[in-house]
C-alpha cells in the first residue's frame, strides 16, 4: 500500500514519540506486510477520537474439535474496517517457563505472517502465546501448520487455562519443587479439559517455585502451587560475615523486617529460630549468597483466587500446608480430579471454585474432597458463634477434649 | 475417516522445554547456588558447578510484531547461541555464558529502542490487558495508557533506585484478564453507569434467565417493552461491572462521556515480610484523555514519587502505608478521601477502622 493510502493516526502518531518502546510501531511495522493492521490503526485512531472501543462482543469460533483456544472479536463498523471484520485471537499454550531458541521464535512469526496479523503478546495475561488477529478461515490452517510445529491451543471459556510457571530450577537458586516440570505435565494432562470446556467457569493454575511467587499464583490461579522448605534456612556463616562487612545493617534491613522476628544478630552471628520461620522470603532476598531455603522441599497448595467477577476478588487460602516434592504431582492430580468433581457437581453457571467455597464453606469443601480441617488453613479460628453443628456429632456427644 | 482427518494432530500441547534450555541451564538445572545483579537489569547466577549463565532484561510493549520478534531471535542468535525467554511481566531475557557479550547485547537494545532494566528495585514493565485494540469490554485503553505512563518513568525502569520492587499493572475493565489486584499501583478502567439496554434484540440475542442470574447485586429484572421481552436494570443497584454484558450482547456498557480510569495502590502477591494483599483505592476516578491519558500519568508518578520519597528501605508500597497509616497517605500524596473510598459491598465493615488507633 502506498504511503498516501495508509490510514492517518494523528493521535496514535503522539504515542510513537518517547523513550518507551511503542506499540504503535509496532502495528505500523507489521502493517509494512499486513494490511489487516492499516485497518487496526485506522479503528484504533477512531476509538481515540471517540474514546470508546470498536470491537463486537465476541462470536463462538474455533478450530474443529474444539472449544476453546480462539477468542472471537469482530469490528463494529465491518464496512468502514473490512480487513478486521474478522480479527480473531488464537491462545497457544506457551512452553513451561517461556523459554525458546531463536529458531521457535521464527517458526511462530512465519505461521503467524501466513496465517494472521503478525501481531502477537508475548505473552497474554494466562501466560499463552498470544496471536493477535485472523479471520475465521484461516483459524484451521493456522492450527495446522502450528500443530505440525509440535504447538498447541490453549483454553478459553469454561475450560481450564494453560497453567504457567515462574523460572524455576531453571534458573533460580530458590525454587523448591521443579515448576517446568508440573507446569508441563498438567499442560499435557489436561489437554481435554483445555480443549473441550467441561467446567462451571474458567480454572487456573500456576506454579511458583518459591513464596515469592513470581507468577502472582496467590492472586490469579484458582490451584495455586507454591514452594517451600519443612527444614531449617541454610546459612553460610562467612558469607553473611561477608554482607555484614559489605555494609548491610543485619539487624535493621534483615532480623528486624521478619515478619515473627525470629531472627537475631549479635554483630557475629545470625541466630535463627527456624521453627518461628513463616517462610517469607525476605532474608533470603537480601542475603543470596548466605542464606538460602532448606532441603526438605515441596509446595504449600492454595485454592480460590480470582479477579472481581462475579462476586468479588479473592486470594488463594491453603489448602494443603506441605505436600513433598515427590509426592506432589501424584497429590495434584487426585485432589485436581475431587475439586472438579466437586465444582462440577456444584458449581452455578459461572461459579469459578473459590466463589463456590464461599458459598458452601470451605468446612463442607473440606469434607466433600476429603481433606481433614487444620489450623494452617485460617488465619484464626472463627469468632462467630453460629456453629452449625453436624446432627450426628451432636447426638453423640462426644466428651470434650482437655475436659 | 479420510485420510486427511485421519492426519490431523490435535491434543499435543506445547514443546518440551527441555528443546528450548540453554546448555549451561540444561547442565545446571536446579543446581543454582545463588545470584547477583551486575547492573539494572543484569543478573548473573552462579551453579555448584561454578558455571555462570548472565541474564539480559528487557522491556518490550507486550504487542509484538513478528519484525520485532525477529529482531530478538537475530540478537539471540548473535549473543546466547540462540536461547531467550521471556518473563511474566512481558520483559524479554537473553540468556548469555559469556559475560564479555553483555555491554555489546545491552548496547544494539537500546539502539533497537528496548530498555534494559526492570529488575529488583526498579519498576518493572507494566503488565495489562488489549483495551480498545483487541477487546469489546474495555472501559478504556491498555497499551496507550502504558506506553504514557511508562515513557515518564523511563529511568525507574533502568535504575534501581527505589525503596523496594515496585510492581504497576492495567486492566480496562473489571474483568481484570490483567488480575491488577493485587499491585503496588493498579491502573484499572471503569464503567460509572448502566448498561444501555437494546430491547430490540435482546430476547434474540440473549437468555435471559442466563442474563438475570448474572447480576452479582441482583438489579437485573424481567420487563416488557413495547410488546417485546426484554429487561430493566434497577439503577440504585448497578455497580457497572460489565458482568450482564459478558453473558448477553444487548447490555453495552461503553460511554464514552462516563468511561475512565481509576487507581489503586499498596497491593502485592509476595510473602516478603508482609502477607499477600489487595491493592485499595487511592483515586475513583480521572477521565479517559487520549492518546496520552494526562491526568493518569500525575497522579501513577505523583504516588511513585511520594512513595520514593517516603518509604524506607525493603518497604513496598502497601508496607509504607500500613506504617505511615491511610490519612497520612492521603495527606502526603494530596489525593482527596471521598464516600467512593468506603466499601459497601460484601464483607464492608471488614475494612473500616474497628479501633482507636489513630495518628494526629
């Protein structure tokens, strides 16, 4: 297209100026072999103008066989914009811990500069590679020619997400279970539950690898998967000598910021009291070289977080307070099969799990995925009254322990 | 079956990662020792091994041609044998095991236009959502307001100079495919009236027990008009969560007189000292002022500044707060406290102050 017919973005052209990379150079690049983005830029300058958005609700398409992976999107104004009146989004799952050789990287442009829009997220929200806008014909051939790359669909709708995971043994001296490794084999476990929407409303998993949690699973996966240690903090005394030479103010910036203060430094030695230890994180993160989590490793699961639809937003509350490494994924996929059965059972139209706790009560949750109540799960103990006492336990009266 | 279907490959999932690990990561997978950070943006960790792998991070505005995409394979290419990933705040990384290849890879970046930086105590990239370039429920738009906001806080992406992580994130409507919750500053689009209603098409369209059971506050409810089934939304009841658009086409939310922005602070997903939290609101409200969205950007550097100014070290943001209390906050930062800072929704009185605790 000669320059004289591409779309004019007054307001979009401001967003090419300053230091920060701009998307808008982005689109205009792509533009140079697409013209599908000259009609995004030309919609997109619309909606600055207009300050709404153009974008239809979207449409159930898809590839044969499946339910999900493809978000339908279609312009509202097809005629102004007829090269996005189809812009669909193709969801792929990414590979654990979004890793990739130069070669995969080429591999998803040319499929993409074939088959769409060459725009792409690197990645979506979920974690998904995200293929920015196509037209419904060419969604099969797209999935073909991605499939043949050894690539897949991710999950849209009531299916379960593509899960996602931080770094890792891969690369991070603090992960407590192997995040690749989980985030992979649940991929490929649940590919149907991905692929053909069986549930209530979305699930997500993530797995982070220490409670940092990098992945910010505590606030976005309904199963939330993060590591962490039963034994002691492992610590090098000279190296946290060495930090102490270095000018870090131990007491100060380490003992006095844990959070149960279970740490104390006389000007020689770091005492901790590792059964007060919550695993929090924070003098490890000051002190790499000195301190570092303990080898009895395995994850803390949590269940429930969500954004704000429907009925509010929610954190992740525990589950299970320490599954061993090795047992872990055999634990996942059990407790994975009773949650679902649960949810399906139970679940309203658009219940995601932990609205559906709220509603039932985590103590009913509990018993229907036969986990037994304890104490790590609450922050306390209710201080409400109203018990509602099971009938049978009542008429037992049990004698009361410590009586 | 023909042979054609019979072909079709389906249900593989993604690649292995295993293909896509740098050698030296490949030989010392889960034998990492500990880190260091050269520079913003630099990070070097070393195995049992004594084997080092150096991490180059980028910023990148999350929409990405396959031009550019190339670009960082070439570089990739150039610099790592051909090995990057990327992290969950849309940063790209080049993995290197020549420390003598970084200031030249650091250098043919910045050329490119992508700052190196973002790690540790500087603000990383801003995750967000597709707004108005991809998405029918957006209440405003992503990538416009990021590329804004991030354009004047340049150097606290490429400088660590901050009390502690800061994290920023997006989302253009409640849906929240962004999950802002829990950030440091969240930057979240909002709609302030009800929906239009299409009575036209909406039985059509729509199912309306579907439609009804939606509503979270129950303010949806069966109506007749002009002969045709259709619904009215009781207006007292509407909080503006989009959640009756998501399920039934015929209840727009866009307004483009009413549509903005609003921003909430002190949230985080850590457990670094302080337990997870969600961010609470500093500001219901400033208007959707395209392409450079004015108001948004004072008020996100206005917070980020006070917050460096103020905090104490290792304190993120919500810390600082739960320290220098909510008034002083308000106070420090000169944002008004309003009615639309009280909750009224589920579990409300939660958040009132049920003590006598109070800094003059």
């Amino acid at each position: 297209m000669a320059d004289d017919q591409k779309p004019k973005t007054k307001l979009l052209d401001e967003l090419e100026k300053g230091p920060w990379p701009s998307f808008v150079k982005e689109i205009k690049q792509a533009g140079e072999k697409s013209p599908v983005c000259d009609d995004l830029l030309g919609q997109l300058e619309l909606s600055y103008e207009e300050k709404k958005g153009h974008w239809k609700h979207g449409g159930i398409v898809g590839v044969l066989g499946y339910g999900g992976g493809v978000i339908g999107r279609y312009s509202d104004l097809p005629d102004k914009f007829p090269n996005v009146a189809h812009f669909h989004t193709m969801r792929v799952n990414q590979p654990a811990g979004w890793f990739y050789t130069s070669d995969a990287i080429r591999t998803l442009c040319d499929i993409w500069e074939r088959h769409g829009s060459g725009l792409t997220n690197m990645h979506g929200s979920t974690g998904d590679i995200i293929f920015l806008g196509t037209k419904t014909s060419e969604l099969e051939p797209a999935f073909k020619e991605l499939t043949e790359a050894g690539f897949d669909l991710g999950g849209s709708g009531s299916a379960m997400r593509t899960p996602s995971c931080c770094v890792g043994p891969a690369r991070c001296e603090w992960s407590c279970y192997d995040t690749l490794k989980t985030c992979d084999d649940l991929t490929r476990q649940y590919q149907d539950e991905m692929h053909r929407p069986p549930f209530p409303y979305k699930f997500k998993i993530k797995c982070s690898g220490c409670p940092n949690d990098c992945v910010a699973s505590i606030a976005r996966a309904d199963l939330s998967i993060i590591g962490t240690w039963k034994d002691d903090i492992r610590q090098d005394d000279a190296a946290v000598a060495q930090y102490a030479r270095a000018g870090l103010d131990i007491r100060k910036d380490v003992c006095d910021r844990c959070p149960t203060r279970c740490m104390e430094w006389d000007g020689q030695k770091l005492a901790i009291n590792n059964r007060e230890c919550v695993h929090c994180m924070h003098c490890i993160n000051v002190m790499p070289k000195a301190l570092r989590p303990g080898q009895e490793r395995g994850a803390t699961l949590l269940i429930g977080s969500k954004a704000p639809i429907v009925q509010g937003a929610l954190l992740s509350s525990v589950l299970v307070p320490f599954v061993p490494e090795n047992e872990l994924m055999d634990t996942l996929k059990e407790l994975i099969r009773r949650i679902w059965e649960f949810w399906d059972e139970y679940g309203n139209n658009r219940e995601r799990v932990g609205e559906l706790i709220q509603r039932v009560g985590m103590a009913n949750f509990l018993d229907a995925i036969g986990l037994d109540p304890a104490p790590e799960m609450v922050a306390a103990p209710r201080d409400n009254p109203y018990i509602f006492f099971q009938k049978e336990e009542a008429a037992a009266e049990p004698e009361p322990a410590g009586a | 079956m023909s042979a054609q279907a019979a072909k079709r490959i389906t249900d593989i999932g993604p690649p292995h990662y295993d293909k896509f690990l740098h050698p030296v990561i490949k030989k010392n997978y889960g034998k990492w020792v500990y880190h260091e950070t050269l520079a913003p943006g630099v990070l070097c960790h070393v195995a049992e091994s004594g084997d080092r792998i150096y991490t180059v991070r980028a910023g990148s505005p999350r929409l990405l041609s396959v031009q550019t995409l190339r670009r960082f394979a070439d570089l990739a290419d150039k610099y790592c044998g051909g090995h990057l990933r990327f992290t969950s705040r849309n940063n790209v990384e080049f993995l290197l095991d020549n420390k003598e290849k970084i200031e030249a890879l650091k250098k043919e970046l910045n050329e490119l236009g992508f700052p190196v930086g973002g790690t540790n105590n500087a603000i990383s990239n801003i995750v967000h959502t597709q707004g108005w370039v991809h998405c029918h429920s957006s209440a405003t738009d992503a990538s416009g307001i990021v590329k804004a906001v991030m354009d004047v806080l340049y150097d606290r992406f490429t400088h660590e100079d901050l009390p502690a992580k800061l994290r920023v994130a997006l989302a253009c409507c409640l849906n929240m495919c962004g999950a802002v919750h829990c950030s440091d500053i969240a930057i979240l689009g909002i709609h302030r009236r009800p929906p239009k209603i299409q009575h036209d098409v909406l039985s059509k369209v729509c199912e309306l027990p579907t439609l009804i059971s939606s509503c979270p506050t129950g303010a949806i409810r069966t109506k007749t008009v002009d002969g045709k089934q259709s619904v009215e939304v009781v207006e007292e009841q509407c909080m503006y969560c989009g959640n009756c658009y998501t399920v039934c086409p015929a209840m727009p939310m866009n307004d483009p007189e009413n549509d903005g922005i609003s921003i909430w602070v002190g949230g985080k997903v850590s457990n670094a000292r302080s337990a997870p939290k969600f961010s609470k609101l500093a500001i219901p409200y400033l208007p959707n002022n395209p392409p450079r969205w004015p108001e948004v950007v004072r008020a996100v550097v206005n917070i980020v500044d006070v917050y460096a100014k103020n905090a104490k070290k290792f304190e993120r943001l919500g810390e600082w707060i739960d320290r220098i209390g909510w008034p002083r906050f308000f106070e420090l930062t000169g944002i008004p406290f309003t009615r639309y800072h009280i909750d009224d929704f589920k579990h409300a009185g939660l958040s009132y102050a049920r003590s006598a605790h109070i800094r003059f």
